[in-house]
C-alpha cells in the first residue's frame, strides 16, 4: 500500500510540521526539569512525540515504566504517527505495549478536547505544536472534501478563529489547562486580522510567562517564524497589560526584551508604533499610491516619460524593464511633480532597508504599475502637491523616523517578510503604515 505520509500536500493537509528534539532540550527542558513529577506530560498534536518523549531519557532507567504511565498522554490524528511513539516507547524506552497503546492514542483533539484527561489525578502541563492552517487556505479548497471538513473546527463559538492553532488554543483555554508550551507562528502576537480574535479571548485568561522568538528556519519544510510561548493561566480574569520577556534567537544570537501587549491596542507587540503616531500627528496631506498602467493608457500625448515597469522584474538583468510612454500635460506635470518611491520589503542589505527612495536614482520619471503588488517598488502622489525639496526632506526624515522607530522596538510593528538568509531579518511596512508615518513629519 502507498505510504502517503510524507508527501508535501500531506504535511500541509495535517499541519505536519515536527519540532526537532533539540528544540526541547534547548529551551523546553530548562523550565520544566523541576517539576517533572508534578504534572501529567500532554501533547495532543504529537507527531512523533519529539516534545514529550526526551522527558522519559531524564527519568532513571527502573522508573520508567511508571512514570509514563502516570506522567505521559500523547495523541495524534495520523495512524502512522502513532504507531510511530508506540513503537518508539516499547523499543527505545522498554515500555510493554500495552501500556504504550493504553496511553498513545489516535484521536482528533481539534474537534474538541479529551476531556477523559480532566479526571486524573494530575493537573495537566499541555506541551505542543499544533497544525497550522489560515482559514483563508481552508475556504480556497473547501472543494476538497477533506478541507471542507475542517470548516467544522470554525463553529461552536469559534467561528471567528483564523487559524487551526488558534482552535488548539481556544480548546485549551475552555477545558481550563493551567499551564501550556505551544510553539507557534509569531503572527500569534504580531498579526492583526488574522489573530486579533484569539489574542482577545485569550489574554484576559492567561499571561505569557516568557517567549522565545526564533527567527532562524526550524522546521524542514516550512520558512514560517515561530515562537515559544511559556502561557500560565491567571488566577482570575483581568484586562492588564501582559509583559514577558521574550528571547530573539537569530543565528545563535540572542537579545531578550520586555513586550507588553495591551487590551487598548488588540494586544498586539508593537504597538510603540501606534503610539508614537498617535502621539505626534503633524499633517493632513493625502496620500495615494501606484501610477497605475490604466491612468497611463487614459491620458495619451505628446509628453515622452520613461517608466520603470514594477511588473516586470528581469532576473537576468537583475532590474526592472523601462519602457516609454507619451502623456498629456496633465499627467505628465503629476509624474514629473512627485519624485518618490516607497521600498515596502527589505532587501535583505544595509542600504536596501524599507523606506522611502528618489525615483531620480533609478534613471526614469516614474514607476508603472499593470498589477499591485504591495512588495513592488510603488509610487506615491502627494495631495496637495508638494514641492522637490519638501519631497526630499521628507523623505529623509521619513527614513529616519523609520529607523528610530524600528531600533527602538526591533522593527516589531512591521511584518516579518519570510525566513531569509541575509544580515538581518527583512521586514515589511504596511503602505498604511507609511501613510501613518508620513503623517507624523513636520513639512
Ligand atoms: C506541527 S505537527 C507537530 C507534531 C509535534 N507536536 C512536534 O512538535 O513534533 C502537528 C501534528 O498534529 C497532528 N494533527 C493534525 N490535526 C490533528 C487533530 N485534529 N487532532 C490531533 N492531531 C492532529 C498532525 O498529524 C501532526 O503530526
């Protein structure tokens, strides 16, 4: 019969990504090795059990039996995941298999929780990384039945999660776990749409006790950023700030800084950005962004522009195509009177950083549009018009701002852009967020 467990289209389909054990022993192990006895050991996504299983190698050989019988739950919803830990227990850690099999079971825990767990006679310490999955994939392939059946996981009050992780949490939260290690995309923190829900039904019942924010490639087959967060139920509901010191670990480096999220700001990290414009609005210029191919096409005549295409992008040349239109006065006189560009990615390199560039520095009038793409090079229109060197005042002033604001909350309010292999982590700014920016520069 064909193994399909392995395939890339099941990894995705189950949110198959296994942590590897040494991800436990770095930064798991540490915080729990005190209190082993204390709890039962619980992961309800398990995979391969790589987050629970290395327990069993700190307890001493004659006590293991009993300690993974008391001490130890794993489930997954892949047969052959967990014929994998049982096997692993009765081979590596001399466990009879009946008892392997008595506490390794197949089950779906998305759908709800195990709440035969909530009777023994130990608290639970839930350890795991659950399946990942945007709902917005799910509704694109709802077609496929076997998608379709995960739009059940999105109801019974949970209708306005995002995310297959988020379900996991909300699960969790209801079945009342005091204590959680769940690694999950960072988005948990920094995302707006796709996680302001979760964090408002989850933050008035549980502080984050310390995070570690990875930002190198941890898993084989997936670039996605993931953090571990240390949760602990409160003792009882409250709207507080949360504070946690979370560790940026970066190529083995590492810098640890205190976040705070608060209910006022949807609890998301970086609000320092909000703040900061909140604070120091300054103007009421309108911005609108893209030259769009359309307005070109409209607005034919004996005016000859050179624009840069941002849709065409030649990779051999390593730059854009230029191509050569005729306008009429009027457009030509609004190409001609903005002069800027906004970089809304990091290249990756020190002088390619977000921010506002000189259309001038690329050799053309004006960047053209056939497509947007908030990544491409994008034009910006100021309304009123403004004047060259209030253009390039500005735009220094801009990248400026940009930087403090960035070097004083480690670029947090902006999106992280992928997993890359280059100097820094590249960010990416929202073109509202520029907006927002813009609005704060005295003109
Ligand atoms: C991201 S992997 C992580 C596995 C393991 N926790 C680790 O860190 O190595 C998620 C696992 O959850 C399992 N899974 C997916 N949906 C599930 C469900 N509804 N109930 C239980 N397990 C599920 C998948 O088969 C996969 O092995």
């Amino acid at each position: 019969m064909l193994n399909t467990y392995s395939t890339k289209e099941n990894k995705r389909y189950y949110g198959e990504h296994l942590t590897p054990v040494d991800i436990f022993h770095r930064f798991i192990y540490p915080e729990i090795k005190d209190k082993l006895y204390n709890y039962i050991w619980i992961d309800l996504y398990a995979g391969k059990g790589n987050l629970i299983l290395p327990i069993l190698e700190k307890i001493p050989v004659n006590e293991r039996i009993n300690f993974f019988q008391k001490h130890i739950r794993l489930f997954d919803i892949q047969d052959e995941m967990v014929k994998h830990m049982i096997n692993k227990v009765v081979k590596e850690y001399n466990i009879p298999l009946h008892i392997a099999k008595k506490f390794i079971q197949k089950r779906d825990n998305l759908k709800n929780f195990p709440l035969n767990l909530l009777k023994e006679n130990l608290p639970l310490f839930h350890i795991t990384n659950p399946p990942y999955l945007y709902i917005g994939y799910i509704k694109k392939h709802q077609t496929e039945n076997k998608y379709k059946k995960y739009l059940d996981y999105f109801t019974n009050g949970r209708e306005k999660l995002q995310d297959l992780y988020q379900i996991a949490l909300f699960n969790d939260l209801k079945a009342n776990i005091k204590n959680m290690v769940y690694i999950i995309p960072t988005n948990f923190i920094y995302g707006k749409s796709g996680s302001n829900e979760i964090r408002k039904v989850f933050f008035p019942y549980y502080s984050i006790k310390k995070a570690y924010l990875i930002e190198d490639k941890i898993f084989e087959s997936t670039g996605i950023n993931v953090g571990i967060f240390f949760f602990q139920k409160k003792k009882q509901i409250s709207y507080n700030a949360i504070e946690f010191p979370a560790t940026k670990i970066y190529k083995n480096r590492s810098i640890t800084k205190i976040i705070t999220l608060k209910k006022d700001y949807n609890y998301i990290a970086g609000n320092e950005f909000e703040e900061y414009v909140r604070n120091h609005k300054k103007n009421n210029l309108n911005i609108s962004f893209y030259l769009m191919k359309d307005e070109v096409l409209n607005n034919k005549g004996n005016n000859k522009v050179i624009l840069l295409n941002a849709n065409k992008y030649n990779k051999s040349k390593g730059e854009y195509e230029k191509e050569i239109y005729y306008v009429n006065d009027h457009l030509y006189k609004k190409i001609k009177s903005n002069i800027l560009w906004i970089r809304t990615v990091d290249t990756g390199s020190c002088n390619g950083r977000a921010g506002l560039y000189s259309i001038t520095d690329l050799g053309v009038d004006g960047i053209i549009t056939e497509k947007p793409y908030r990544t491409h090079p994008i034009q910006i229109f100021f309304d009123p018009e403004l004047s060259i060197e209030k253009q390039i005042k500005l735009k220094e002033e801009f990248n400026s701002c940009l930087e403090y604001l960035r070097e004083l909350t480690d670029s947090e309010f902006m999106t992280t852009y992928k997993y890359s292999n280059s100097e820094y982590t590249r960010k990416y700014l929202g073109l509202s967020q520029v907006k927002k920016l813009i609005s704060t520069l005295e003109l």
